[in-house]
C-alpha cells in the first residue's frame, strides 16, 4: 500500500476560531501544502484575500495551499481531490485538514474517513483538534451537546481568544471532565504550533503517546453530568473472541451513547509480550495495530471508554460475563 | 457467573438501555426483571447438560433458551420493549 494521505480534522463550536486558526496555519510555510475542506459551504467562508477563485469545488488559495468547499458527500470530495492530485491536476499537497461544520457532531466525519476501503486505501486520520471559545466554550458545553461531543472526541483541545477570557480554570475543569487526556493549550488569533495542534492522535504508530494517554484518562476518570471516562485495567490478556464479543456488545447496547474506546492490552492468542492497541469511535472499530513491545514497564492492559450514560462499572461488568463464557467453553 | 454478579449487570444494562421503572431481584438461582408494566422475567442459568445453552430467559407461557450472555441481553432488551429494531452492529474501518 503506498503511503496514505494524513487527515487532520478541525472541530469546535460555531464561533470558536476553526477558520482563524486555519488560516494561520495556512500562512506557515512549512503547512503551506495542506488541502482544506470544508464541511458546511458558507457557514464560515475563508476570507476573500486568502482565497483565490477556482472552480466550484477546488480553491486555490493565495499562499500557494488548497482549499476545497465540500458541496457534496465528504468521501467523494476527497477522493476526487486525490484522483486529481494523483494526475497533477491541483498541486501535490501533502495533508487534508478538514473542518467542521460547528452545530456538527463530528462522529459521522470521522467515520466517513473510518469505513470506507476507499478511503483508508488513500487516506488515514491523523488526530482531531478540537478548538473551544475560553470566552463563551463553558455556555456552549452547558447549552449544546454537539460541544461536548466535540470536546470528547479530540486528540487535542485548543482554548481560544484566551485574551478575552483571563481566567480559563472553570472551563478547563469542565473539559477535563469531558477528555481527561487530551492536551489543552490555550491560543490567541490561532497562534499555536501546528505540529502541535495537529499532533497524531494516540495510535499505534505512536506507542508512547498512546500509553501516556491512557495513563491520564485513568489518572483522572470521572463521571461529570453524565459523561463517563471509564477506565479498565487489567493484568491478564483477554481472549480475542472475548474482545470481539464484547466490543460488539458495546456497540450493540450502548449505540451512540459510547463514543471512544482506546486501548492498549495483550491478546492471549498472541501472548503477553505484543500488545495491541484498540481504537473505536462508537460502533467503528479499527482493526487491531500490533506494537512489537509494551512502550514502557508497565505491562498493564488499559482500555479507555469515553461515553454519555454509561454506567460506571457496566462495561468491565459485561466483557467479566462474556470473558467467563468463552474462556469456560474453550476448556 | 453468580447470581449477584448477574443481577449487577442487568441492573446497568437496563439502565444503559434506559428502560424506566424495572426491577431487578435475586431469585433462586438466577433473577427475576419486573417490567413497569408488572411483566415478569426470570433468568436463569442452564444446566451443564444442556450445553452449548447457557441461560433461559422465562415469562408466563415462554422459556427461551440462550447460548451466550450477548443473546440473552438482546433478548432481555427485546422482552423490555427496548429493542429498537435492528441493533447497531460493530463495523470495521479497513486496514
């Protein structure tokens, strides 16, 4: 397979800064060859004086960067901007950044970069940045549940116009409630290091980071106003039909109430020393990535659920029921 | 699986299908799920004789038996009016 095409997403609430943020990064030399997409035409159009008119579909943009408005289904937009790329019809840009529409949940844009062969052939995601108003984050987590999803779902969480806002504390303690692990920097007119802001998320390709993840979603789980960071621990390896069953029961039963699971743990069948790192966003699992070894001492498995309504000790209590099941059948 | 342990789990299960008014309770060997509506459901656990099948699920003039703990919890969901058609199935992103 050849290299595939990272995938950045940009989410937060409207008003938040998605576009000023963009538009800094764009300016950067070193992101200057990033293709934008945009997942709700109009709703917050790029200024005039950085974009230059292309066709209906396809911008370029004044600093020598890309930008698309999705007007159609966001899978087709990107493969079609790859087909076009792949025959040098726009420049050989080399990372997408997507940004959400702000009433959006933004589960379904990960999935659409989730299920299809088509797209996981060409393209992966590389993390999700999710940016919250320090001024006005803490009523929209109150007021719409599209925050707090968003606010969930990130690899990175980004408090902006900072300036406005000098004591941020209450709002960091709510997010923390919602994403114990993810990062939080606060910014100014978007001035943070894209590498940082668009940092892989906590996947296999980078085990360090993923063990350090799930270190601090345990460190820090909670219940806050029926968002639950759960955490499970375990020493032994779980048997694969055991995972199987049991995150096809997750899906089954708790539907869109789960909305991220990630996990580092050994699979008996492939012994203690190679553990495999999970991760699903609701009921889209990615397959199983295999680390050569466990990127520290600790050989602990963790999984992380990140969820709305979920009872504290539902989920260990389920995967102990069905683990008790396939274990005593294959004696 | 003890019965305690059983009745925790469908006592979160319930809650996570979010079914209002049901109880559930220790009986005998399994536990018994009272609906709002007064409907009753007693799960019990099979005999080793009757493997593969693992637990029964019983209400009036009904015994349906079950092979796992993931078919009995979508049976449970079903016979609690919770079901909501087809269940959302794990799909996986390609490699």
């Amino acid at each position: 397979m050849t290299e595939r095409m990272p995938v950045s997403v940009v989410t937060g609430f409207l008003g938040a800064g998605k576009t000023t943020l963009l538009k800094r990064v764009l300016r950067d030399p070193a992101w200057a060859d990033s293709a934008v997409v945009i997942n709700e035409y109009g709703e917050v159009p790029l200024d005039h004086d950085l974009v230059a008119a292309g066709d209906e579909t396809f911008l370029s943009v004044a600093t020598g960067c890309l930008c698309c408005v999705v007007r159609s289904d966001l899978t087709q937009t990107l493969l079609d901007l790859h087909r076009r790329r792949a025959a040098g019809e726009v420049p050989p840009y080399a990372r997408v950044l997507i940004e959400t529409s702000g009433l959006a949940d933004p589960a379904p844009v990960l999935h659409a970069l989730m299920l299809e062969a088509a797209m996981t052939d060409t393209h992966r995601l590389q993390s999700v940045a999710t940016l919250v108003d320090a001024q006005h984050g803490l009523d929209a987590l109150d007021r719409h549940p599209e925050a707090q999803r968003q606010a969930m779902l990130a690899d990175r969480l980004l408090l902006t116009k900072s300036d406005l806002a000098p004591d941020t504390s209450g709002l960091e303690v709510r997010l923390r409630g919602l994403n114990p692990a993810a990062p939080i920097r606060a910014a100014v007119q978007g001035a943070v290091p894209p590498d940082w802001i668009f940092a892989p998320g906590q996947h296999a390709t980078e085990p360090a980071a993923l063990a350090a993840w799930l270190e601090d979603a345990g460190t820090a789980a909670r219940h806050t106003e029926g968002v639950a960071t759960i955490v499970i621990e375990r020493e032994a390896p779980i048997p694969a039909m055991a995972l199987t069953l049991w995150m096809q029961a997750l899906a089954e039963h708790a539907g869109p109430k789960l909305l991220r699971v990630k996990g580092l743990v050994a699979i008996t069948e492939a012994g203690a020393d190679r553990p495999a790192a999970i991760h699903a966003i609701q009921h889209v699992v990615h397959p199983l990535e295999w680390l050569d070894a466990w990127p520290s001492a600790d050989r602990r498995g963790r999984v992380v659920l990140i969820g709305q309504g979920l009872p504290r000790h539902w989920p260990a209590r389920l995967l102990a029921a069905i683990e008790d099941e396939v274990v005593s059948a294959s004696r | 699986m003890t019965p305690p342990e059983l009745r925790n789990l469908l006592v979160d299960s319930i809650a996570v299908w979010d079914v209002a008014g049901a109880k559930v309770a220790l009986a005998n060997d399994g536990v018994a799920v009272t609906a709002a509506d007064g409907l009753v459901l007693r799960i019990l656990p099979a005999a080793a004789a009757d493997a593969p099948l693992r637990w029964w699920m019983e209400r009036p003039g009904q015994r349906r038996p079950y092979t796992g703990m993931t078919g009995l919890l979508r049976g449970l969901r079903n016979a609690l009016g919770a079901g909501d058609g087809l269940p959302s199935r794990l799909r996986g992103a390609p490699g």
